[in-house]
C-alpha cells in the first residue's frame, strides 16, 4: 500500500495529538506504517466514544458541582450553628429564627443508584439542587443574623436582648 509522504505526516500529527508526543510512530516504511495505521483507527474509536460520553461526562460535572455547593453550604450551617451554641440562650432571647438553631442534616448521597443516562442524572442533579438551595438559603440568613449579630456593639446587642423580652412581656398581655 502506497501512501503520500504529506498523508503519512497528517496521520502522524494525529496519532500524537490524541496520545501525546512520546508516542513511537516509526519511520516511513511498510511496517511502521501498518502500526501507524492502527493506532489512527483507535485514536479514531477513542474519539467517537469520547463524544459519545461526552452528554453524561457533562451532566455527572453538573451533579457533582451542585454536590459541592450543598456540602460547602451544610459545613456554613454546621459552623455558623456551633457559633450560635456558646451562646445558644442569649440567641434564642434575641428571638432568632428557629429554624437556624435546628441541626442542618448532612446531604447524603444516594451511590448505590447507578446513573447511565443523562435523564437519570437530570433527576438526580434535581434533586440535589433543590436540597443545595435549601441548604444555601439557611447558610445565608444564618450568616447574615450572626454578621449583624458580631458587628453590634454590646450595647446595641443588649438593647436587643431588652427589645425582645419586652416584646415577648407585650404579647403575654
């Protein structure tokens, strides 16, 4: 078989783009070009199977970035909560919002379900967004009660303290 010296550097080119310079092509012989011409089929089968991967390779990156943020979000509750227990009391006379002093759970993942589809990973890339914007809204409202919380002066924190007792005295009446 015949081939072209510019066909034999264009399969070349190829062949290293896919498997890296360190790749032994050989020379311009009979042989050489035989295994040449096999590593430029796999290379060309490596690529048709990457493209078509490629819709579940994205979609699992999707899952696991909105994974991420519902983890980064319940570590924000987790220590935000164990701020608030030093002084748990003097918070919940304040009147914070239950809800921030209730333990957030850790988002556990269901991995024994193997995903094979995007539409499986459509679903489970659902459900866990809902559950990281869960978890993102409490990390914010409890940053923001503990940022205004530390950025109070003593006695604007104790003014508080007697604004919310007051109020509590108000409504027992």
């Amino acid at each position: 078989m015949l081939m072209q010296k510019q066909a034999y550097e264009e399969m070349v080119a190829k062949v290293r783009r896919h498997y890296g310079g360190s790749v032994e092509v050989g020379g311009f012989i009979s042989a050489d070009i035989i295994r040449l011409q096999k590593l430029s089929a796999q290379a060309d089968l490596d690529q048709a199977n990457e493209r078509e991967r490629q819709p579940i390779i994205e979609a699992g990156t999707r899952l696991h970035h909105i994974r991420q943020r519902a983890q980064k979000a319940w570590r924000t509750i987790a220590d935000g909560q164990a701020t608030l227990a030093q002084s748990r009391r003097l918070h919940v006379i304040n009147g914070i919002d239950p809800e921030l002093l209730e333990p957030a759970i850790m988002p556990k993942w269901d991995t024994g379900k193997q995903l094979t589809t995007v539409a499986d990973y459509d679903a489970a890339n659902t459900e866990a967004a809902e559950l990281a914007t869960k978890l993102e809204t409490q990390a914010s409202k409890l940053r923001a009660y503990l940022s205004e919380w530390e950025r109070s002066t003593p006695e604007q924190q104790n003014r508080s303290l007697i604004l919310a007792l007051a109020d509590r005295l108000d409504r027992l009446t």
